[in-house]
C-alpha cells in the first residue's frame, strides 16, 4: 500500500461525486476524499446521479465514483447513459467504478459501460487518489491534443494546407513585437496574386479553379521550404522568408518569377503549373517599426510586376 501522505492535498478543490446507496461505504470514501480537500456530492442509485448531473453545467464535476450494484438504476446503466449524453457536448467525465468483485467478467463489463477505471471495495486512501490523479490527467492530455487540432483547424487554409489570414495577422503581431525588441533580425516578406483565377474559373469552372489555387500554393511552398506561407485571400499569397531561405531570397525570388504566365490551359493547370505576379521586400533595421511598412513595399513592387504584362 502507498503512503497516503504521497498524495496530501492533491485533490484540493476538485469536484467529485460518489454514487452509493450504502450509506456507510458513501459516507467513509466521502470523509477520504474531503480529508484530502476535495468537494463531494453524494448520489443514493445511477438515477439519483443522472438527476443530479442534468442540472449541473457541462464541467462542474472533476469526477465520479461510481458503485456498480446498485437498486433503481445500477452503476453500469448510469454509465452508458452519461456517456451517451456527452456525444452531442464533446466532454467526458472520468469515471471510475467501484465494487466488491474483482472477476474478469465484472472488469470486462465495467470498461466495456465506459469507466475509465476499477476500484476493489474497500477503498483504500492511496488507489483511490491515485486512480483520480491518473485518469483526470488523462482527461486533460485529451482536452489538450483536442485544443491543439482545433488551434491547428483554426489557422489552417481549407483547400491548400498553408496558414490562413488569421495566423498571417499572428504572425505579423509576432513579427512587430520582435522589430520593438530584437537588435538583429532579417526576414522579408513576398506578396503573390495568382494570375487570371477570375476567367479560368468563368471559362473552365471553380474545379478547375481550385486546382490553379493548389498547383500555385504548392510551387510557393516548394520554393520556400524553410519559411511559412500563409493564404491571405481568394487569389493571394504571403511568405514570411526567415533562415535559410532568407539567405537564398534573390535566387528563389527569382525562381518564383519564372511562374508569371498570363494565363493557363485547363490542360497544364491538371498537369500542376500555377502562375501569378508577386513582389518582395526585406526588413529594413532602423528604418522599419511595423511589418506593414515591409509589406506596403512588396505590395508596390507585385502591383509593378502585375503591370508588366
């Protein structure tokens, strides 16, 4: 048995409920869990819980204790019915059974309801903070991969897979702060319009359309592998050129000019050519307080190339 004191205070301030309908096993892991500052509801049977969770806010409880034999509604009937509830709201409570049986089948049974862990009465102070510990920080890795996916979605361009216009406004914040606190610093920044998207998607179709979109992006992207590219509008590119490519910008810029067609064929935009006019400038130490100046520069000088032909 593990020292209790390994886990003083550790469940200071998190809201667990116990579902018990004996009293006495109810009121002795009650006084555990509140010895170590825990807050506890206390429910009599799986409905009693059910009742008392719907008028609860989706997040009030940290977890559930959760009896497995019990009158009215037993524990594993409680269980698939809270988690069938929390499908439409997208968040789960760690449950955790507790009950004299220790077969396999009644284990089985358990996880296969939906707990998360199994607890052999009696409760011991230690297994009990321990299985509480473990399975909220299980709770919060998969809250944290799920935020992170939905902060990946959020900045994401849906049809190319580069960053969108809102990362692209982070990163010129990003950029304006290290201007007010960096003494060396170099990047530059390259603005690109693709060519003709307005008649290829009158002439050829939105399909076809996109595809141009895609085919540019990537020719960007492959152009500048060590530096993000962001999709800023319908027919608009910005590349932040930091490192590596910083180092080689007049060559690749170059290179990125080589794609000016004034227009394409259906049949070379589906054989992956893209085309557009672009402009480019670079940080300018001294001189520059905000990336927007950077950016008004290549802007003039892609409005310039667009004119050329």
């Amino acid at each position: 048995e593990i020292s209790p004191y390994v886990f003083k205070d550790t469940l200071n301030g998190l809201k667990i409920m116990i579902v018990e309908d004996n009293e006495i096993n109810s009121q002795i892991t009650k006084e555990i869990l509140e010895e170590e500052g825990a807050v506890v509801i206390t429910a009599e049977n799986g409905l009693d819980c059910l009742s008392k969770l719907s008028g609860m806010p989706n997040g009030t409880l940290d977890a559930i204790l959760m009896d497995i034999n019990m009158p009215v509604m037993d524990g594993l009937e409680a269980t698939r019915r809270i988690r069938k509830s929390e499908l439409s709201i997208g968040y789960t409570i760690p449950i955790i059974a507790m009950t004299a049986s220790t077969s396999e089948e009644s284990i089985k049974e358990a996880l296969g309801a939906g707990m998360n862990a199994f607890l052999t009465k009696p409760v011991r102070v230690a297994s009990l903070t321990k299985a509480l510990l473990e399975n909220m920080r299980n709770r919060y890795k998969s809250v944290q991969r799920e935020l992170t996916q939905v902060n990946i979605l959020a900045n994401t361009d849906a049809l190319t897979g580069v960053k969108n216009a809102t990362a692209y406004m982070a990163s010129i914040e990003s950029l304006n702060e290290e201007i007010r606190t960096k003494d060396k610093l170099h990047f530059a920044v390259v603005l690109c319009d693709v060519n003709g998207l307005k008649i290829i998607n009158d002439k050829f179709g939105h399909d076809i359309g996109d595809n141009y979109i895609i085919n540019s992006c990537r020719i960007i992207c492959r152009i500048f592998g060590h530096s993000p590219v962001f999709r800023i509008g319908g027919d608009e590119f910005a590349v932040m050129i930091t490192g590596r490519d910083y180092e080689k910008r007049k060559e690749l810029f170059k290179e990125l000019r080589n794609h000016n067609e004034k227009y394409l064929t259906s049949n070379e935009i589906l054989q992956g050519k893209g085309a557009f006019s672009c402009g480019m400038s670079d940080y300018i130490p001294g001189e520059d307080t905000v990336t927007s100046e950077i950016i008004k520069r290549a802007d003039v000088e892609l409005y310039a190339h667009k004119q050329t032909y």
